[in-house]
C-alpha cells in the first residue's frame, strides 16, 4: 500500500494532511525518516510511526450498541445525533447499522464495516430471527389476544402491501406489552403489524436478533464488540 495511503486509513488524517506530515518528518519507516508519500510498504510488515506513535491497520469490526431513543441510524448529519457519534473508534463512520432501527426505538444494533457478514445478517432469505417488545396502547388480553397471536401466526397484510407478512411470533408479556418475534425487516414493520391489529405502538425496544442478544450490562447509548462466537453465529 501507498505510504500516505496507509497513513490516511490508519489515522484521522487526510491525504493531503498525510503527506504534509510525511514533508515535516513526522513520520518515520522501520525507524528511518521517510518522506516520499508514493513509498510502498508491506502493511503487516514495515513499522510506520506517526510522531512516536506506531500505526496499523485496523482490521473488520463487529459491533453491538444499545441504541438510546433519539439517536438515528443514517450516516448523513441531520437532525439528531447518529449512531455512529456514539462509537468512539478511529474511523466510526466505516461502520454501517446491519438494518435500521427508527429513530425513537431503542434496543440491539449491530455495526459492522464487513459488508458480506451484514448481508447474511439481513438478507430476507436467511430468515433471521428479530426479537421486539413493544409498549402497546390499548390493552389486548384474553379472545382479543389470542385473535392477534393467530393472526401474526398467520401473517397479516399490511397497509399498501402485496404480499403478507411472514408468520411469526406474538406473546403477550401484560396486557400493554408484547413480544414479538419477526424474520423480516419489512418498513416500521413491528409498527405496522400493531396498526393492522387495531393497536399503535408507543414505545418500541430490539432484544435480539438471532442468537445474538442485547446484554444487561451495556446502558442506553453503550457498546461492546461482539465475540468470536456471536460473530460466527452468522
Ligand atoms: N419495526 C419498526 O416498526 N420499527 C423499528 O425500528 C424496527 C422494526
């Protein structure tokens, strides 16, 4: 790789800053002064240090954040903060949420800069399982309940739609609150299917999605990486 290259992925700096750094010998290539931007080096080989610093290249990264409300899934700045603003890594904004989560739900998101580890997380034909509770307007208990639960059992036609949902999972946890097990990402699905059953959702929360699980000891607006194991779970 491209010495300024190697110097723009390892760290903040931009090209153009990266050889303005290597001009003011700043940097130095298996502990001698370097300062051609166009040098190749062998990135797990040759040791680049940046003002004393050693650099390397940072390998995929795999993600579990436990989104806040209020925070979005976009990677354009807008009207509230990104997700990615609350990943305090070196080049955050490589990251991508595996799926989205609205804006006002909270819960397990998953990031993650390997494209390929995301498309097996989120495409339709691995059907992985998403668990949601949901914070219910009306109450739904006894035959009411019931009608719902064979009704996600079946799969329900949302508004504007063709085809129905896929059957999944209702259970109802009290009568305000529901736990509802889904292996499609369809638009505000969770949301819709509430609206299609006579009820609207008022607050909506992500604990799982497939054998990976939201963990208890990360608050609202914390993250860890995943392990070996939950990153081989896909
Ligand atoms: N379904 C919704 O309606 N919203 C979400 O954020 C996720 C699933």
């Amino acid at each position: 790789m491209r010495l300024d290259r190697f110097l723009s992925e390892t760290t903040p700096l931009t090209r153009s800053l990266a050889k303005r750094a290597l001009k003011n010998g700043e940097v130095t290539l298996n502990g001698e002064p370097i300062k051609q931007a166009a040098t190749h080096i062998d990135t797990q080989e040759d040791v680049v240090v940046l003002n004393g610093a050693r650099l390397a290249l940072v390998g995929l990264r795999y993600i579990m954040l436990n989104k806040p409300a209020d925070v979005e899934c976009t990677a354009r700045r807008g009207l509230y903060p990104r997700v990615i603003d609350l990943i305090d890594l070196p080049k955050a904004e490589r990251l991508q949420p595996v799926g989205r989560l609205d804006v006002d739900t909270t819960g397990l998101l998953l990031l993650t800069d390997d494209g390929q580890w995301s498309h097996r997380v989120t495409s339709p034909r691995h059907r992985c399982a998403k668990v949601y509770v949901a914070e219910l307007a009306e109450p739904m208990e006894g035959d009411v309940a019931e009608w719902a639960i064979n009704q996600v059992a079946e799969g329900i036609m949302l508004d504007g739609e063709e085809t129905p949902t896929q059957p999944a999972t209702l259970r109802f946890l009290a009568p305000h609150q529901a736990e509802l097990t889904i292996t499609e990402g369809r638009y505000h699905q969770v949301k819709r299917m509430f609206v299609a059953l006579g009820n609207h959702v008022e607050a909506l929360h992500r604990r799982s999605i497939g054998d990976i699980e939201l963990t208890d000891d990360l608050a609202p607006g914390e993250w860890r990486e995943l392990t070996p194991e939950e990153i081989a779970s896909f």
